[in-house]
C-alpha cells in the first residue's frame, strides 16, 4: 500500500513540474510563427488613381458616414475632411499650443458615433475630445475635454469607450494599462520578461516595441501589433492573452540585449537586418485589417506597404491582400 501511495505521489510530482516546465516553455520561449501561405485565401486589390489632395505625411485615415478623414500633422489645419470625391468639406483642428490646438496630430478615432478623439503624437499622453458636428462645420473647434495622463505614463495608445483607455508606461516592465478618463489604472496586462531588464534600459525596449492598438467593436478585446518585429497578441480587456504569433516573416530585434541598450545604441538595435513589420490596423466588424510593410528599416521603402493581412478576434488567418500600388495608409468604408 505505501508503495503504490510512493508511486502515486512521484507520478504526481512529475506531472506537476512537466506541466510547470511546459507552461514556461510556451509562454516565453514558444511562440507560434506563420507565413503568407498559411493564410486561407488569398486576392490581389487592383488599385486605380480617383484624385490628387495635398498632404505632408498621412498619419492616419478614418471613413466615417460617407466622408474622409485624413490626418497630416504638417499641415497648418491638421485634418482634412473630404468627401468620397476627394473635395474638402473642411480643414481643422489648427496646429499649435493653445486651446483646442495639438503640436503633433498623431492619430484620431471615433469611439462613439458622435465623439472624436484626438492625439497629440509630440505629446503622447495628451488627447482632445470634439464633438463630431463641431470638427465638420468649424475650423477652429472648441473639445469639450482635454485629458493628460498622469506622470510617469508615456502614451495613449487607443479608447476603449468612452470612460476607458489602454496605455503604455515606457518606464515599466508591464506592457499595457486599462485605466478610466480618471486616470486610475483598472488592470496591468501583459509584462516584458526579458531577463537583463532594469530601469536604465526599460524605456528602450519599450520603445522598440513599439505598437498599435485596435479594439474589437464589442470592447471586450483587443489586439497589439508590433512595428519593429512581426508580433500579433490578442487580450480580452481582463487581460487573458487569447493569441499570439510572430509572422509572416519572423522578423528579429538583431543584436538586441536588454544588459547592453543604451541612449545611443535603441534604434541601432533595429537597423541594417531587421525589418519594419505593422503599419497600421483597422478594424470591421469580427475581422482585423493590417498593413504589413516587410522592408528594411532605414529603406524609404518605410511608406511602401503592399500587403494587408486579415484576422478574425481570435487569431485565424483569414485573407492575404496583395496590392498593386504602395500605400501608407488605409480607412474602410463599414457601410459599404
């Protein structure tokens, strides 16, 4: 009897530190890879010239009923409202520092059907809130809220709804924050678990993770792709990680070491063989539309992006999309 209770207690014990090795082999080394051909389908978008607009460098792009919203942080008025023809309805939110105004439009969003979200990209943890019928019919909108993270938070990344946010710290090892319009944090999600991490580095490699963020329309996820290396993780917003995976070219940080990263060396540690991976993603209803580039950084082929790549909220590869022309940038039309 005491031998097979002997017996039963090591098969115990194995098994445990079996299931402990395994679940830390998947969760930091382990890391699902996929390719273009493991998509389900793929199609070729023949792309063909409508009009001609003015614009700096498009940060961002939004179809929103019937119109187009186009973001070019250069320009005196840094959003453009056109219509499907390419005419513009209006020019606005003006650059500068005073009320109303940004330094850097970066990227807008609208979280709700009336409200627009705008973020400052030279001060990341500051955005304005406009109604949309102001941003339309006025050149110089009044927000009916301004919001700044509080210190030691370093960007914004993407509304959630309109009482919640998700954000980075560049100065932590946790990848993401939930926080409400408050700026209290409602949930950490996700942590770096490099093994040479400390608070002289932490901010380098932070930054070169650097990533944008989609929600899905339902708010309940929510989905990081990377721009420096080709990684795509899903999280529920408490925070389960539902997928992650690295394609399609398995691009690496090369000479990347956490002990050896300083001021000088960050972006060096991205240049020469490595690659730009994700450019930008939208989202349609359960699938997520992303702008791949795959070339080299330091190429001015950074503005070149001929591949869209489609998931649907839990990770499948759905489609391929190969573009006949280079793009910087991309806005899906829902109603049509």
């Amino acid at each position: 009897m005491k031998t097979k209770g002997l017996i039963l207690f090591i098969l115990i014990l194995s098994i445990f530190f079996s299931c402990q090795k395994a679940g830390k082999k998947d969760t930091e080394n382990s890391i699902k890879t996929f390719t273009i051909s493991d998509f389900k389908s793929s199609d070729t978008l023949q792309l063909k010239f409508v009009d001609s607009l003015d614009i700096n460098l498009c940060n961002d792009m939004r179809f929103n009923d019937s119109l187009l919203y186009f973001v070019d942080p250069y320009a005196n008025y840094q959003l453009i409202i056109t219509d499907t023809t390419g005419k513009i309805v209006r020019r606005t939110i003006r650059k500068g520092q005073g009320p109303g105004e940004m330094t850097y439009l970066f990227y807008i969003n609208f979280v709700t059907d009336s409200l627009l979200y705008a973020y400052d990209g030279y001060q990341f943890n500051y955005f304005l809130i406009f109604k949309k019928s102001d941003i339309i019919k006025k050149s110089n909108p009044k927000p009916i809220k301004s919001l700044t993270l509080g210190q030691g938070f370093s960007a914004i990344k993407c509304m959630i709804d309109d009482s919640k946010f998700i954000s980075v710290n560049l100065h932590t090892k946790d990848k993401f924050y939930i926080q409400d319009t408050s700026f209290r944090i409602l949930r950490k999600i996700g942590q770096f678990n490099f093994k040479n991490i400390n608070e002289n580095n932490i901010y380098y490699i932070n930054t070169a993770y650097d990533n944008t963020i989609a929600v899905s329309p339902d708010k309940r996820k929510f989905a990081a792709f990377y721009t420096y290396l080709d990684l795509i993780e899903i999280y529920d917003t408490t925070g389960n990680l539902i997928f992650r995976a690295k394609g399609p070219d398995n691009i690496k940080l090369y000479d990347f070491n956490p002990s050896k990263v300083t001021s000088s060396t960050a972006y060096a540690t991205t240049e020469k063989k490595s690659k730009w991976a994700y450019k930008t993603v939208k989202t349609y209803k359960k699938y997520i539309f992303a702008l791949y580039n795959g070339n080299f950084v330091g190429d001015t082929a950074y503005f070149k992006c001929k591949k869209i790549l489609v998931f649907d909220w839990n990770g499948n590869l759905i489609k391929y999309f190969y573009l006949t022309e280079p793009i910087v940038n991309f806005a899906i039309d829902a109603k049509n």
